[in-house]
C-alpha cells in the first residue's frame, strides 16, 4: 500500500510503498477514507536528529477518519464497514486521567512508550491504518469524512481549549484568536457555537483574515506590532477575558500578554516556542496562562455531535497521496487557507 513517511531526519516527506498491515489482538484495522495534515508535523519535521523522538521512518497523520476494515482477534465495540474518526492521543487506558477519557493527559503513557498516530506509531496518511483500541475510535455515521477528519485534531484541541475557559466567555466578554490557519478557523466557529463572546482574530495575511471573517470573526486584525493597540481600542481599553494563541511563537505569546484583561485566561496551543514572563504585575492581576494539549475521548464525541448538528464547517483544501508532500511545502509556505486534506 501507499504511505507518507518522514524517513530520515531534515528530509522532505516521501510517497512510499510498504505492506498493508494486520491487526493484531485487540486491534482494528482501518481504510483511510481521509487524512488531515497538522502544522505540528512540520514542527516534528524539524527537529534535530538528537532531540527526535520516534522511530524512523514514521508513517505522519495523526488526524484519520476511516472505515473498518477487519477486526484482529477480540476486538470489540466497532463492526466491518462503520465509518469512525481516530482519538490520536492514545494512553493507557487505565490511570485515572484516562479512565475519564483524558487520555491527552495520560500519567503513563510517556513510561510506556504510548505514542499517537503518526507520531510515534504509524499514522493515517496511507491507505490502510491500525487502532490499537476500539475506544479510540468515534462513529461518525454519515459525516462527510472529508470534512470532518480534522475535527480530530483541529476541532478537538480547541474545543478542549475553549471548554476549559467557559465561565469566561460570557456574554459581552471578548475572546482573541491569534493565527486562523487549521486550529484557529475552527476555533472560530466553535466560539460562535459554545458562547455569545466577540471575537477578535488576528493573522498575518488578508486571506486568512477574510476567511476568519467568513467563519464568524467579528473583527479582524493584522497581526503586527500595532495589534495589541488595535485590540484595546477595539475593546474599549479592556481586552481580552480569553486569548487562544494558535500561532505560540515569540512575536504572538507577547501579543496574548498584552491585550489580555485582568481576571483573564491566556491559552497557549502553537508550539512556536515562545515563553510568557508570569509573576506578580507582570501580567493583568488574575491572569492565567497555560498550554494545554489536545482533548479528551468525550470532548471528541462533543465535537463530533456539533458537526452532526451543523456548527462546524472545516474549510478543506484536498490532494491526492502522491501530491502529500506538495501539501507539507504549501503549509510550511503559510500557503494553506483551513486544513489540507490527503485522500488516500
Ligand atoms: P496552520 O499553519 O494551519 O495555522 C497557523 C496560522 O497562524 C496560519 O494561518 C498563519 O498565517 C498564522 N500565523 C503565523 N504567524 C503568525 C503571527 N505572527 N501572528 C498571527 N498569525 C500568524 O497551523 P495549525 O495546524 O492550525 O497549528 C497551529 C499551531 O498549533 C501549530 O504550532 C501546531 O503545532 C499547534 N498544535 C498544537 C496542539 C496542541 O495540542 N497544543 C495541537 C495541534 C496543533
Ligand atoms: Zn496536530
Ligand atoms: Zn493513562
């Protein structure tokens, strides 16, 4: 079968063909139907043969949506032909974090070498994928899979970020969104669907802006060294009660700071290794600020509910296998409006 794999250290994803796998006892084997590509793989991608992580090479895609293929020996809970979303951040299964379905923040999985799809066992950007578990699988009945593949983790890591600030997003509080790519487009219309908040969305480019308009933003911004000005204008001097930073770096953490009001929540989700001083004064009084990590089993149901109830639109740009690595340069080029999608 096809795959794309990250196969040596600093080099470009490659088309591969490899053999079809089998599942094992317990586990499931799925027919891609759609496979999203994440930003984080690009972060992956780059880092130095020392400090990585994985075994290579590496099969990416840690968003999958598939039909099941075949059930290895015991496996229950799914059957042959049901159209199902994979939870990426696999855990044990059994520590108390994931007993509720927390499995993001599973307390062993990093002794027991648990990795995700995609990162660290093989992902879905190939024909075929194996689940470990039927538990990590979401029915999705008759969702278009391209659509909703991304609601995995596009979908998912905001939604666990928007969920946790909730008795902040009240009515006539404003939320900030910095970067509408893949995450913060979705993020968008999840703020639309959970809350009454304004909101404001910062990026780079026009485009991207326009599409966070197009998604329900009621303001936009360019994300530049006069944003946080134009944020407190636009807030009557007040700021933010939420800020989600989907971008993480440097230039967007500073930002976040600076137009974040007192009593607020500061979410960092980007990787883009940028650091928020904390201490007394430093920030509004009562800020808080924290970087969680994608979301739970049950918020990934949640997420999946909203799309049968028609709140979530992911705005898909789709490539074949073969042209997966055209849609890791288009993303690395900031070239992407939403999500890149790779039908296997
Ligand atoms: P993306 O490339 O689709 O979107 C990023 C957006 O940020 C783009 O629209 C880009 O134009 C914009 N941007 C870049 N620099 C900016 C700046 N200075 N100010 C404002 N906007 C800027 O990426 P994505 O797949 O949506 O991922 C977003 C980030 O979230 C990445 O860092 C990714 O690794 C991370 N991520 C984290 C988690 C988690 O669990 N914490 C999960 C998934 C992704
Ligand atoms: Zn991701
Ligand atoms: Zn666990």
């Amino acid at each position: 079968m096809k795959a794309v794999q990250y196969r040596a250290v600093g080099a470009a994803p490659e088309v591969v063909e490899i053999p079809k796998p089998v599942p094992g006892p317990g586990q499931i084997l799925l027919k891609v139907t759609a496979a999203g590509v994440c930003h984080s793989d690009i972060a992956v991608m780059s880092w130095p043969a020392e400090e990585f992580p994985y075994e290579l090479p590496l099969t990416l895609g840690h968003e999958g949506v598939g039909t099941v293929a075949a059930l290895g020996e015991g496996a229950q809970g799914v059957s042959v032909g049901d159209s199902v979303a994979v939870y990426g951040p696999w855990g044990c299964g059994t520590c108390v974090n994931c007993a509720e379905g927390r499995e993001n923040y599973c307390l062993r999985a990093a002794d027991l070498g648990i990795n995700p799809p995609g990162l660290g066992n093989p992902g879905a950007m190939a024909e075929y994928m194996i689940v470990d578990d039927a538990r990590h699988l979401t029915p999705i009945g008759d969702l278009d899979p391209v659509k909703t593949v991304s609601l995995t983790d596009a979908g998912l890591t905001p939604y666990h970020a928007i969920k946790r600030s909730l008795p902040k997003l009240l009515p006539g509080a404003t939320a900030v969104v910095i970067g509408t790519g893949g995450l913060g487009h979705v993020a968008i219309q999840l703020l639309r669907a959970m809350t009454a908040v304004r909101v404001i969305a910062l990026d780079v480019t026009e485009e991207k802006l326009a599409l966070a308009r197009t998604v329900g933003a009621h303001e936009t911004v360019l994300s530049d060294e006069h944003a946080a000005a134009k944020v407190r204008e636009l807030t009557g001097g007040i700021g933010a009660k939420v800020v989600f930073d989907f971008v993480g770096a440097p230039p967007t953490v500073q930002t976040a700071g600076a137009v974040a009001s007192i009593d607020s929540d500061i979410t960092i989700v980007g990787i883009g290794g940028g650091m928020l001083p904390v201490g007394f004064g430093v920030l509004p009084f009562s800020t808080s600020v924290s970087a969680p990590y994608w979301g739970s089993r049950k918020e990934l149901a949640e997420v999946i509910e909203l799309a049968h109830a028609g709140a979530v639109d992911v705005h898909v740009e789709t490539y074949s296998i073969d042209e997966a690595p055209l849609a890791y340069e288009r993303l690395h080029a900031g070239k992407i409006n939403g999500r890149a999608v790779i039908l296997p």
